[in-house]
C-alpha cells in the first residue's frame, strides 16, 4: 500500500461514495481504481473477441469439423 496525497473533487467523490456505499475516501477510491482496471480488462478482452470473430467462417469450420468426423456431409 503506497500512501499518496491527491487532490480529489470533493463532489465527484461525495457521489462515488453514495452510489458505491463505501464508507471512507479510501475504500471509494480503492474501489474506483479496481473497477476502472476491470471494466478496461474486460473491454480489452471483448476486443481481442471480436476481432477473432470478424475472420470466422462457419462453412469453413463445418467442412473442418466433418471432415475431422469422417461423415464428409
């Protein structure tokens, strides 16, 4: 834990701590980081997702996948 001195909007804060239920400035803003790191992991990942998707080709995966089985139809 790395003790730092910021200055912080008093009202964006104020807000942050009722929307989020914390009950200290420190647990808010711990909890803003956290999920602020989440929410860019996750887009991140939806990202590295849909660029594997937009190469997909269903007919191509079908005729791997039956040919794989043996059944060629």
């Amino acid at each position: 834990m790395t003790l730092t001195q910021i200055d912080i909007d008093s009202d964006a804060l104020a807000e942050a701590m009722h929307l989020s239920g914390a009950r200290t400035k420190k647990e808010t803003v711990n909890t803003a980081l956290r999920e602020y790191t989440a929410r860019h992991r996750r887009i991140a990942a939806l990202e590295r997702y849909a660029d594997l998707a937009s190469g997909w080709d269903y007919e191509e995966w079908r005729r791997h996948r039956d040919e794989a089985k043996g059944s060629g139809a």
